[in-house]
C-alpha cells in the first residue's frame, strides 16, 4: 500500500514538473521586453482612451485650418505659444466635418480633456524604452504607446497625440512578473 501510495505521488510530481516546465517560464528569471510587452498590452485593454489631446503644434494648425474655434479673451499672435498653452485647447467649431465615427457630437463642449470620442479607443505598446531593476522583487518599466485609430481618424492625426510615454511598475510573485496594482 505505501509503495503505491509512493508511487502516486511520483507520479504527480513528475506531471507538476512537466506542467511547470512547459510553460518555460523561471519565476525568478528577469523580466523580459516580450513578457512585458504582453502584460501591458493586456493592462491597458482596460483602460481605453475616451479622448484625444491637441499637441502644442496641433492646436496652432487647428485654429489656422479653422477646427478649433479662438477661445475667449484670445487675443494675442498665435505664435505665442506661451500664452495659447493656458487656454487648455480651444473649443471645437460646431458644424466642423469631421470623421462622426472618433469625434463625438458634443466636443465642441470639451476643453479640457481634449476632443472626446464616440468610442472607446484601444491602446498598444509600440516600443519598451527600458526595464529598470528597482529591487530584487520590483522593476518599473518605461514604454511608449500607439492608440489604435480607425481609417477615418487620418484626417485628425496631424493635430492630435498618437501615443504616449508612459511608466508601470511590475512585481514578481512566485508565478513570475504582473504588472503592479499600485
């Protein structure tokens, strides 16, 4: 009885070995450009971008090319970028053709978190910019993403931010690397 019994329980620790050593993972391996790739993929699927920023030159072309209507009390060349940056991006001309599909109908309304949208818009990482080692059990890295834009967005690319620099923290548990909750 015991030697089936240790027998058994061989058996199991053989199939747990396999099981562990498929997954080619070593939980106390660095952290890597590709795990770290999938995981912030997978972090920023749920969180979608709801709106669009203005870049510093964008929100210039956009007023030339008549998107943005001139804020009140506007009143100065608009070459002067430091005083059109305390204007937080304008109002969006109402009657502007643009792609319905991104832009919602009441952007006119919104200064300060951009142009919202119609659709939640998803974001990917483009590049991991680096990995730093904060201790044995904690790493923050540094990325830049692409949001996701539908064809008809091209018209607005000129004016808008495309992605973002961001940072994340990660954390190692026994399974391996997740991004932190922080």
């Amino acid at each position: 009885m015991n030697v089936k019994h240790a027998f058994s329980h061989l058996q199991l620790i053989i199939v747990a070995s396999v099981v562990c050593s498929s997954c080619g993972r070593d939980p106390n391996a660095p952290l890597t450009r590709e795990e770290a790739t999938m995981q912030i993929n997978q972090h920023l699927a749920q969180r979608p971008i709801t709106s669009l920023k203005l870049t510093r030159e964008g929100k210039l072309l956009a007023l030339q090319d008549g998107l943005l209507a001139k804020p009140p009390g506007f009143a100065r060349d608009l070459r002067t970028t430091q005083k059109f940056e305390a204007v937080s991006g304008g109002l969006l001309k109402q009657g502007t053709d643009l792609p319905s599909v991104i832009l919602a109908s009441d952007s006119h309304k919104r200064t300060n978190e951009g142009l919202r949208t119609t659709a939640p818009i998803h974001v990917s990482v483009e590049q991991i910019k680096g990995i730093a080692l904060i201790n044995q059990n904690c790493c923050e890295v540094s990325f830049v993403t692409r949001y996701k834009l539908p064809s008809s967005a091209n018209d607005l690319i000129k004016y808008i931010y495309v992605g973002a620099h961001e940072k994340l923290l990660f954390q190692r548990f026994d399974d391996g690397w997740r991004v932190s909750q922080q």
